[in-house]
C-alpha cells in the first residue's frame, strides 16, 4: 500500500520579526491558500499591532491576475489597519507577468531583497525615502570615466 501523495500545502506560515511580519511564498500558490494567507495576515496584524508586513517573492516562478488581486488585497487591508506591505525578492518574469496582465499593486512598495524590504519598513516615516534612494542607488550599476585611464 503506498501513502497518499500530499496536495498542495493549505497555510502559508507567517512569521513575526519584531513589529513586521514575514511572509515566504514558495512555489505555486492556490487560490484557497492565497485566500487563508490574505486572512491570516489581516487578523496578525490587528492582534500584534504589525506596523509591516514583508512577502518575499523569491521562490516564486509565475504569478497570475489573481495572486496580484490576493497580494493588493492584503496591501490594502494591511493600510486599513496602518501597517505598510513590501514585496521582496520579485523575479524578472513574475514583474513582466504582472505588468503584462496590467495589474496596478497599489500600496505596495517594492524591494530587490528581503534586507532591503526590512531596511524600508524599520526607517523612520521622514527616512523612507532617503532608504529607498540607497538601495536604489546600490542596485545601479557605477558609471566608469574610461576616458580618465579608470578601469
């Protein structure tokens, strides 16, 4: 007898650094789980007074009109409830997707990394920006003068 072949995972974990709250996706994720992620998120915040929540992107390879929704969705509902929402660790083909299928995220802000992310909600109100122009900055490529012997 073999052991039936596990279906896709039903809870996302959500796990508490501080005041901000870390969100991993992993693969694909259905429509339920996104669903019980969106709730599960909304009732952490209220409970723990989250002033941020991170959903790192990383080990996710294709992103459809509906987790954009999801993930607008919980940016809104993490606003309503005065926490800021970034998205970290978004691949090349999940941003084209996105702006392919022309989904606006609005209220959500954008990090190349999950430091970066974190970076971004721990500074204060007046030093976003300022932190959101250094890793910006950092992501350039540095211009070289060749005509100065430079390398």
């Amino acid at each position: 007898m073999t052991a039936p072949s596990p279906g896709p995972p039903s809870h996302v974990p959500v796990l508490a650094l501080g005041d901000v709250l870390l969100v991993s996706l992993q693969g694909e994720l259905h429509d339920g789980t996104a669903e019980q992620l969106q709730q599960d998120i909304t009732e952490r915040i209220a409970r723990s007074g989250a002033s941020g929540v991170v959903i790192d992107l990383s080990g996710v390879g294709i992103v459809d009109s509906y987790l954009g929704r999801v993930l607008a969705e919980i940016a809104a509902n993490a606003a309503l409830l005065a926490a800021r929402t970034v998205l970290a660790g978004m691949r090349p083909a999940v941003a084209i997707t996105l702006v392919e299928l022309g989904l606006d995220l609005p209220g959500l802000t954008t990090a190349l990394d999950v430091d970066r992310a974190m970076e971004l909600l721990s500074a204060p109100a007046g030093d976003r920006a300022r932190a959101m122009d250094r890793t910006k900055a950092m992501d350039r490529p540095q211009a070289v003068d060749r005509t100065k012997g430079g390398p």
